[in-house]
C-alpha cells in the first residue's frame, strides 16, 4: 500500500470517527458507539471507502494496548480496600455467572460441543465477552444523583474494578487453552508466573516511580517512562509467558496507579488515544463488522445475547449483594449498575477475533449490547432511586 493511501484513510477514519461520537454523544450514548458506527459506515460492509490492512491493524493494537494501560491507571486501590470482601464476592458472581450463562447460549444455538474442541473454546469466549463491566454510564449516573460516593456507589466502583480484573484472568487462560500445543497446567503455571513476576518487578518499579516522581514531579519523563514501561510489559506478557498482551498493559497501570502522578500520566495517555489511536481502534471494529452473514439465525442470537448478557448481571451481582445482606432494592441497584458493557467488552471481542475464537458477524451482538445497556442503565437506576432511596440516603 502507498504512503499517501494509509494518509488518506486515516483522514477518513478520524473524521468520521469524531463526527459520529459527537452525534452519538448527543444522543446520550457513549461517543465510542459512534465511533463503531463510523468505522461501519466507511468499512467494506457499506461505503467500501476504507478496508482493512496491516497498518490499521497494528495501529488499531497500540490503541487497545493504551486504553488498557489507562484503565489500569485509572484503578483507585483505596477504593477496593473500602468494600473489600463484598465488592470482591459479588464481583465473582457477575463474572461467574455471565460466563455460565454466555456458553450455554452459544451451545443452545450451535450444539454442546465436547469440551477441549475449539467449539467449545468458542463458546466459552461468548461467555467471556459477557463478564466484562464498564461503569463510566453508571458513575455518571449516580453522580448526577448524589449517590456515587455512598455506600452503594463505591460497591458498585469496586466491583466493578474487581470484575475487569478477574475478567482479564479469565480472558487470558480461556486464550491459552485454545492453543492446539498447549497443556492446561501450563497456561495456569504460565498465568501465575506472570502475576508472580509482575509483583515483583511491580513493586521494584513502583519505588524507582516514586522516587523519580518526588524528586521531578509533573514532568514530562514520567509519563514517557509510563509508557515505554507499558509497552514492555505488554511484549513480555505475550511473548514470555504466553499471556495477552493487554493483561501486561493493564497490570503496567495497576502498577502506577497510586503513585503522585498516575493522573498526569492517563492525561497525557489519554491525549494519544483520544487523538488518534482509540478512534481507530473503535473504528476498526466497525470495519471488521461483517454484516453480510447476518441472517435471521444471527440476529436472534444478537437479540438472546443482549438479553442473557443484561440478565446474567443483574441476577449474579444481585443475589451475591443479597447474601451478603444488602436489601432487595440495593441488591437491585447493584446488579442494575453492574450491566453496563463498554471498552473492555470491545477489547475482549477484538482480542477473540485475533486467535480465531469469534466470527466478524458476532461484533453486532456486542455492540447492541453496549448501545442498550448504555441506555437502560441510567434510565433504570434513576427510576429505582427515586422510588426506593437507600437506606443510607433516609437515615
């Protein structure tokens, strides 16, 4: 491919990209949903303006590798420490529960296959897109209210937190089992050696951060560093220990999380993504998007996985959040506030693309689930609240 084709078609993606998460944002729905649309729009499945290559691809990887970085940047661990138990309890169900729920829907649609096939992996990564939670809906939502800051909205935050990062583990050995030479043990070895040496080299990094952000801080060297120790991180996940590549970007956030400045280094990550790098990746998915094969069999799928997908959060984080004596209505609350799917649902689906465990097709699934959870949501919690205020909130 020429030179000036890949600028041409960067100019396109940018433009539409933005001008769609605008109007999406209008219609208050996440602006990334516009994103999607855009990349659709110009994609070979409608316009044809713009095709997949190489170059998108790989420029489309270094986004999904910064928006993990900045989501485990983003990370507060005071905020886990507050629910502690709970928050990580109900988080486990609306993991397990999900994923259960999405590979029975899979199976019911085309066959129970014998576990260790790779239609069975398949299925099981139906359930795994499915575990994925995005709260920014949500926060802003009780935030509008006044409840983020209590004790339902930090267990939902924390929660939520929790869940991405279980979600992570399980993406990351649910990818390794699919590997035709790959022994079961190994993965889950290879799984706890990578959590074994990112605490320890974490910890050593943590410290050199630390001081070099005490000694120059709110320069621009830390987030260079940041980044370059993210993308390390990233290549001796997969490369050394057999791990996706966005798990090693995450754990590089985690690490700097609580040091002075994580937040000037998720500005500056977040002015690379918001620019350039998240806009393709988003659009990427919309060109990857194959709505040629849609048929009446997909779309009923599409329709079942919104459903199960909304359900299976409200049911699993709803009754942990009763057994561990939360009210009907505050479990409610929480199992509404957990069912939003966003980025990270994105970034699962786009990672199960790569190694061949999703079809292009089933990308309209997850984005119907995004656009409806994205919708219900706020629309629900609002509702909720204002006819069974918590108890927090009458006290």
């Amino acid at each position: 491919m020429e030179s000036f084709v890949i600028f041409r078609d960067l100019a396109i993606i940018v433009i539409a990209a933005k001008v769609f998460g605008i109007l999406a944002r209008k219609l208050k729905a996440p602006q990334v949903v516009g994103e999607i649309i855009a990349g659709l729009l110009i994609g070979p499945s409608i316009l044809g303006i713009v095709s997949q290559s190489d170059f998108l691809n790989q420029m489309a990887e270094i986004g999904v590798i910064l928006l993990m970085f900045s989501a485990g940047l983003e990370t507060n661990l005071r905020d886990l420490m507050k629910t502690g138990i709970k928050a990580t309890f109900i988080a486990i169900a609306g993991v397990f529960v999900p994923l259960l729920g999405g590979t029975l829907l899979y199976g019911a649609f085309y066959g129970f296959a014998a576990i260790g096939t790779l239609e069975f992996y398949k299925a099981v990564f139906i359930g795994v897109i499915l575990t994925a939670t995005s709260v920014s809906i949500t926060v802003q939502a009780l935030r509008e209210m006044g409840h983020l800051k209590g004790l339902l909205g930090t267990t939902i935050l924390s929660s939520a937190i929790i869940d991405d990062v279980i979600g992570i583990i399980v993406l990351t050995i649910v990818i390794g089992f699919n590997g035709a030479s790959t022994s079961p043990s190994k993965v889950i070895l290879d799984t706890l050696l990578f959590f074994v040496f990112s605490v320890g080299a974490g910890f050593i990094i943590y410290k050199i951060f630390k001081f070099i952000d005490a000694r120059y801080p709110h320069t621009r060297r830390i987030p260079i560093m940041g980044l370059a120790i993210c993308f390390a991180f990233a290549y001796l996940a997969e490369k050394y220990f057999g791990i996706a590549d966005i798990t090693g970007a995450y754990v590089a956030g985690i690490i700097l999380c609580n040091i002075r400045d994580s937040e000037y280094i998720a500005e500056k990550m977040d002015i690379n993504s918001y620019m350039l790098f998240g806009p393709i990746f988003f659009a990427s998915i919309g060109l990857k998007t194959d709505i040629s094969e849609l048929n009446l069999s997909i779309l009923l799928f599409s329709f079942c996985f919104v459903l199960v997908g909304l359900l299976c959060k409200i049911v699993g984080c709803g009754l942990m959040a009763k057994i561990l004596k939360f009210s009907w209505a505050d479990s409610l609350k929480i199992g509404v506030g957990m069912m939003t799917r966003g980025e990270v649902a994105l970034i699962v689906s786009q990672k199960g693309l790569a190694v061949g465990l999703l079809s292009p097709v089933y990308f309209t699934a997850v984005i119907l689930l995004i656009i409806t959870s994205s919708i219900l949501t706020p629309i629900t919690l609002k509702l909720l609240y204002s006819k069974m205020p918590p108890k927090e909130d009458m006290a």
